[in-house]
C-alpha cells in the first residue's frame, strides 16, 4: 500500500525522519514491525509494510483511537459530523465524558485536530486541559478511510513497550521512539520526566534491544542528543546525529534546531 500521512498531530512525532528511515529500511527485507511507541505513527504510515505486526502505546485514549478507525471509520466520522466547528463547541466536546468505542475516537479526534499546537496534556485528575487552538479545524475524513485499510490486519494494544519481547522473530522489524524532553536552558540536556519515561526506563530499553538483537531481528532507536542516553545506547549498533526543528508550541516552548540521536543495527550494506 502507498505511503500516506498519519490522521493525528502528535509532539514529538516522527514526520521529518520519513525519508531517513525510508531510505535506510529500503536496505532491507523484513517480516512483521512493531512501533511499541506509536504515537501518530508517521513511521508506519509512511512504509509499506509487507506482513503485519503491532502497533502500542500506554496511551489508553490513543490506542482506542486507532482501534475506532481500524475497525469502523464510518462510524467514528458520523460522531465527527454532529460536532460544531467553534470555540464554544470545542470546551463542550473537551467537558465530555462518552462512553462507547466511537464517541470516544471521535472526542479524541476533534480535540486533537482543533486543540493549541495539537498537544495531548491531562491534569493531575486525568483530565484532558488543552486550550483551543484559536482556529476551527474539520478532521480529514477521506485520510481517516485511507488510514484505515492501513491498519486493517495490524494488533493495536495497549501495552508498555517491553511486552513485544515475547513476539519478536528473525527479520522483525521495530521502530523505538520513546519520551524525551529538551531543556530550555540547554538544548543538549535532556530533562527526564520520572512518570513519564526515566532513566531506568531508557535501560528497560536497551535490555528490548539486547533483545531484538538476540533473536536477529532489526531495529531503529530515535532518541535525545545527550552523553547519557550515547553511554547507554552506544554498544547496541552505529549511531547518526540529526537536526529536526522543535514544533512544541507554548508559553514557556523552546524553538529552534534540537539534536537527536539515531541508532540502528541495520547494516550499511544489506547482505540480502
């Protein structure tokens, strides 16, 4: 199937590595793939993926999202389609609370395509707290029909990410790219969020890749520029230094170049 575009604005998503992984995994041939950190997925979307695999994320809302447009596209943009495209209707659509599968995917759709910079944010009570965007955004509909026969066939759970150890065979393929944060003080520190992605997770990582690595299957890490994170993932493969823009928008945002670290264990030349 055709590369296409993800059906969500996710920060940190991975849009601007498309031609990188593209080029770097046209190296290969592979069996199933797994995104254990899907995000938007920007990464699956934009390969042609020739078995199946797994998609994950902890990210309840998420997950059940991309369940919602696999399964029933229809259904979840008939929900779309009773909503109001204006500020009013957005803080009454954010206040809700629906129940089913569908009001759920269809909730989530709407806050992320009208919400400020398309930041998922939720307070100490697990409510959803971003603000408008300021301007009225209708979800793409035929992009969720398109995304849909792209899912059809891929397991979507929601899981942490080690639980794809136990699946992973020779020739998988699996896309890592875990929570990381810059600091505005100093765009080479990475500022650890203890709830959300830890040092001691970033090592529960590197164990995944001992792992991938064991069984013969491949990978690719994304992760922060940092001494740190190089000491941790420096034996797993090679490693390539790249630039992305920052798109995290808010008060108290950092924009400019930030620096990222690719690691891989796929070979230079592929030996197939």
């Amino acid at each position: 199937m055709a590369p296409i575009k993800s059906f969500i604005r996710w920060a940190g998503g991975k849009s601007w590595l498309v031609p990188y992984v593209t080029e770097l995994v046209g190296k290969i041939e592979y069996n199933d793939y797994y995104e254990p950190f899907m995000g938007g997925a920007s990464i699956f979307f934009s390969l042609n993926i020739p078995k199946k695999g797994c998609l994950s994320d902890i990210n309840a809302e998420l997950v059940n999202t991309f369940c919602a447009v696999r399964d029933n596209p229809e259904k979840v943009i008939g929900y779309l389609k009773e909503f109001e495209l204006t500020e009013e209707s957005y803080y009454k659509i954010r206040d809700s609370e629906p129940k089913g599968k569908y009001q759920k995917a269809a909730r989530f759709l709407y806050l992320n395509a009208n919400s400020f910079n398309g930041l998922y944010r939720v307070n100490k009570d697990g409510k959803y707290n971003v603000p408008y965007g300021h301007k009225s955004v209708m979800v793409n509909y035929d992009r969720l029909l398109n995304v849909s026969k792209k899912l059809v066939g891929m397991e979507i759970v929601c899981q942490d990410f080690y639980h794809i150890t136990a699946k992973l065979k020779e020739k998988d393929l699996v896309f890592l790219d875990p929570p990381y944060t810059v600091s505005k003080e100093d765009t080479g520190f990475v500022a650890y969020n203890s709830t959300l992605f830890s040092l001691d997770d970033q090592r529960r990582l590197s164990v995944l890749i001992d792992n991938i690595n064991a069984v013969g299957a491949y990978y690719i890490l994304t992760n922060a520029a940092h001494e740190t994170i190089f000491e941790i993932f420096k034996d797993k493969g090679s490693m390539v230094s790249l630039e992305r823009n920052s798109l995290i928008g808010g008060r108290n945002s950092y924009r400019g170049k930030i620096k990222e670290y690719i690691f891989t264990n796929i070979p230079e030349r592929s030996s197939i």
